[in-house]
C-alpha cells in the first residue's frame, strides 16, 4: 500500500464529495498524531501527580509527530490490536519516556477523546466554509436587491419579487444551519479517562498516596459528565448536555482529554 494514502481519508466517496481538509482530518496518519498528542497529555497530568519525571514527558512531547503508520501496522498485524500497536512504535520512539505511554489508560480513553477532536476539526471547517458561503451570499444579495423577477406559488407565477428578496430567504435558512452547527460543535467533548471497564480503577491506584491538590483536573465542562469506558449512543448523538460535570475523585479528574480540547488546534498534515 502506497505510504501517501495514510494521509487521506479512503472512501468511495471521499474523493467526489471530501475536502482535501476534512480527509486530511479523518485521515489514518492524523488520527494516530491526535492519539499520541492525548497519551503526551496524560503524561503531563501524572508528571504534575509526580508519577513520571520531566523528562520521560519532554521525550514523548518530542517525539509525538513522528508518525510511523507503516511500521505500527507491521506491530498490528503480529497482535492484532490496533492501540497496543501504536503504543509499541511510540515507545520505540522514546528511549527515555517509552514506558510511560498509556500508562493506566484504555484503548476507548484515547479513540473517544481523538474522534472527539476530529468531530470538533470537522465542524470547525464546515463552519469556515459556510461562513464564507453566507459572506458571498449577503453580496449577491445586496447587489440583485432591486432587480425584479416574478414569483412563484404551486408551480405557477404568481406576483412581482426581487432576486435579492428570493437569494435572502436562502440565506435566512442557512443562518439558521450556521447556529445549529455552531450548537452542535460546542456540544463536542472528550469524555475524560476512565481506565478498564470505565471504573477508573488505575487512575485510583496511581494515584494512591497523592494529595487532591497535587491531582490533575479537567477544565470546567471541558469533558462529559461521568460516563463508563464508552461514550453513550446518546451522548455521541446529542454532542453532548448542558454543563460540566466535575467529580470530587481524584483519579476521575485526571483529564488529559480536557488539557487536549482546550490546547490549540491539532496541525494537519
């Protein structure tokens, strides 16, 4: 397989209707960066616990766009698990901070909170995009708004319009799509880290022994409320309920998705 397919999205359909933008977002090479920028994340909220040290971090950090699809699918296809392959060709990667990839994690911590910065990459460009339609709409709208043309009603002619008049009522339609994709995006988060079964059972243990003060938080409503391992089909479908949830545990605030949300947006290459 061609090593250029690994930054593009592969769908029958991707290459009639899909962006360059949003297939470089969906891509396998993007995805596999966004699940080494959480893992660097995490590393960050145990360095403050006092888990890991600095520099196990600063050597994930450094490491963490040097994407190797080729040779984690050659991991993959001798374990047969995708996260667990990614893991072994980062550590490679990291002589000083490979041990501490994933530390306490499970493999939905890092899928669910990267198609949540995917979902979150999407909106934002179909927001650009139909911005830039409404800003050339509004100029066609002003520049045709004395130009009469007839109007219709049940397939016929009815009584003088304006072009202008008939282009507004498109851009009425499309406002209303601009403020419920700008809803639904905002709805977007990570669902923070719950470790096997979603019992946070690890985070607990690692962090045994750690004041609550020294304990890594999550940024208000920067993640879901309490969830289990898996985002709910309704959560995934609603993008989201209003207001944050922030739990009293220590090992449940430890939210590298929040620190991954609220960084700046993820480069795409």
């Amino acid at each position: 397989m061609n090593s250029d397919t690994f930054d593009n999205y592969l769908s029958p359909f991707s290459w009639r209707y899909g962006s360059d933008e949003m297939r470089a977002i969906w891509s396998e090479a993007h995805k596999r960066r966004l699940w080494r920028r959480i893992w660097v994340a995490l590393a960050e909220a145990q360095r403050e616990a006092g888990l890991v040290s600095p520099e196990q971090v600063a050597d994930l950090r450094a490491h963490a766009d040097q994407v190797d699809v080729a040779r984690a699918l050659e991991i993959e296809a001798q374990i047969q698990h995708d996260v667990m392959a990614e893991v072994k060709a980062f550590a490679e990667q990291c002589p000083v901070g490979g041990g501490i990839v994933h530390l306490g994690a499970t493999s939905t911590d890092v899928e669910d909170n990267a198609d949540a910065l995917r979902l979150r990459e999407s909106l934002d460009l179909v927001l650009e995009r139909l911005v830039g339609l409404l800003e050339a709409l509004a100029g066609q709208i002003e520049r045709w708004a004395d130009t009469p043309c007839m109007g219709f009603t049940h397939i016929q002619p009815a009584e003088p319009t304006t072009v202008g008049y008939r282009l507004a009522q498109y851009a009425q339609d499309l406002l209303l799509d601009l403020a419920e994709l700008r809803h639904v995006r905002d709805g977007v988060r990570g669902k923070g880290l719950r470790g096997a079964t979603g019992t946070s059972a690890s985070y607990a243990e690692l962090l045994q022994g750690v004041p609550p003060s020294s304990s890594p938080q999550g940024g208000e409503n920067s993640t879901s409320p309490p969830l289990g391992q898996f985002v709910p089909r309704s959560e995934a479908e609603t993008g989201g309920t209003e207001g944050g949830s922030r739990c009293s545990n220590p090992a449940r605030r430890a939210s590298a998705s929040s620190a991954v949300l609220k960084s700046t947006p993820c480069q795409r290459t």
